[in-house]
C-alpha cells in the first residue's frame, strides 16, 4: 500500500496569507490526525477527522481549520498567517481510532511564514 | 501543553552500544507508543505497549512502562549509525482521546 502522502511539501508564504495543506491518507485508513511541530513548542496536536467529522480538537486559535472528504482525504487550513505558524505540519492517518492506534505519518508540509 | 518528558534531550553513542532513553508522563494513560524521526522528516511507529503490559520487544528494542511511576523506558541495543535520530513517546491518555507527544530524546550514534 502507498503511505500517506503530503501536498505541498514546502511552502512559503507571506504574513495575512492563507494557505492550504492536503493529506491523502493510507487507503482504507479511516481517521487522520494533524500535528504542527515546531523547536520550541514539539509535536502539538492540532485536530483529528473521522468518517468527515472533527472527532477532536487541539488549542490552536480559529484560524487553523480543517476539513475531511468522503474518501478520507484531509485539507487543513491557516488563514491570516503569523510568522509564528512557520513550522512543519504532518498528518497521521490510522484505521479505525487513533488513540488506540498505530498511527501512519506523512513526510510533512514545511511551511515557512515571510 | 506536553504530556511527556523525554530524558536526555540528546544522547551520542558509539555504534554497538546500547542507547536508553526515558519518558515520563503526568496522567493516566491507556497506552503508550514510540516513534522516531529522522531529521524534518515524518514520524516512524516503532511498538505501542498497553498500560496493563510492562515490557515489550521487537527486534532491537525494548520498552518497558511501569505505570506506578508513570515512565518508560526504550532500550536500543547494539546500535548502528542508521539508527540516529529523534525519539518521541505519545501517550493516549484517559479522558482525553488525544495522542501527546513528549519532547523527544535526540541520538546521534557514531561509526
């Protein structure tokens, strides 16, 4: 099987910007996690989609959302971007419930705020 | 916030030797799993050991949990070069669905 993949995997954009990250998850693979990970802050969990619905959410503001489609493929959005956001984000994906799962990572998305 | 603490922060060994990295939690959990990534790359799964299990192999690895204290322990024996790179523990912990990664334990084992 093919792993999950990541678009794009680098990034760079301009503070007030938006930017839109996607996530083709392991086929068959149900839930997918989104996770920034920065030096100073580590591995921080932003939100997780299953079966198209937000199952749970990490305390990043509301300008980082996402969405979930009907084949498990995940976008996750920053809008009005802060130099602070430059990070790289990876998305997980794993079977059925993530918590009590392996979880799958993609390569990352580095993404770099000017 | 982090739900895991990685000890040490980083660690160099000699390849051949044995590398042992702890991490220490604050709640309870119902499993606990660790991953390891090399540099700005994805995370790697490498065993997941249950909160009713004490110790776990595979291949070169062993962890152990010991709940009472809320830490664990992964054990890399007779290390290679290919092993360098960043550890992390996640735990899954109760009444919060959420997967919390610790700081992670960077090796760097050398030929």
């Amino acid at each position: 099987k093919a792993g999950v993949t990541q678009t794009p995997r680098y990034l760079i954009k301009t503070r007030g910007q938006q930017v839109t990250l996607s996530c083709s998850p392991i086929s068959g693979h149900r839930s997918v996690s989104w996770y920034q990970q920065t030096p100073g802050q580590g591995l921080q969990f932003l939100f997780e989609y299953f079966s198209e619905t937000q199952r749970n959410k990490g305390n990043f503001p509301g300008r980082f959302s996402g969405r979930q489609f009907s084949n498990s493929r995940s976008e996750m959005n920053v809008s009005t971007l802060e130099l602070g956001d430059s990070a790289l984000y990876l998305c997980a994906s794993s079977l059925v419930v993530r918590s009590a799962d392996t979880q799958y990572f993609g390569p990352g998305t580095r993404l770099t705020v000017l | 916030s982090q739900q895991g603490e990685e000890d040490p922060q980083a660690l160099s060994i000699q390849e051949g030797e044995n590398a042992t990295m702890n991490c220490s939690y604050k709640t309870s959990i119902n499993n606990l799993q660790w991953y390891r990534q090399n540099s700005g790359r994805g995370l790697v799964h490498l065993i997941l050991i249950r909160s009713n299990e004490r110790e776990k192999h595979s291949g070169r690895l062993r962890v152990t949990l010991d709940t009472s204290k809320k830490s664990s322990s992964l054990l890399i024996t007779a290390s290679r070069a290919a092993d360098t790179a960043s550890y992390f523990c996640a735990t899954d912990a109760r009444n919060t669905d959420k997967l919390i990664f610790g700081t992670g334990t960077r090796l760097q084992v050398f030929p």
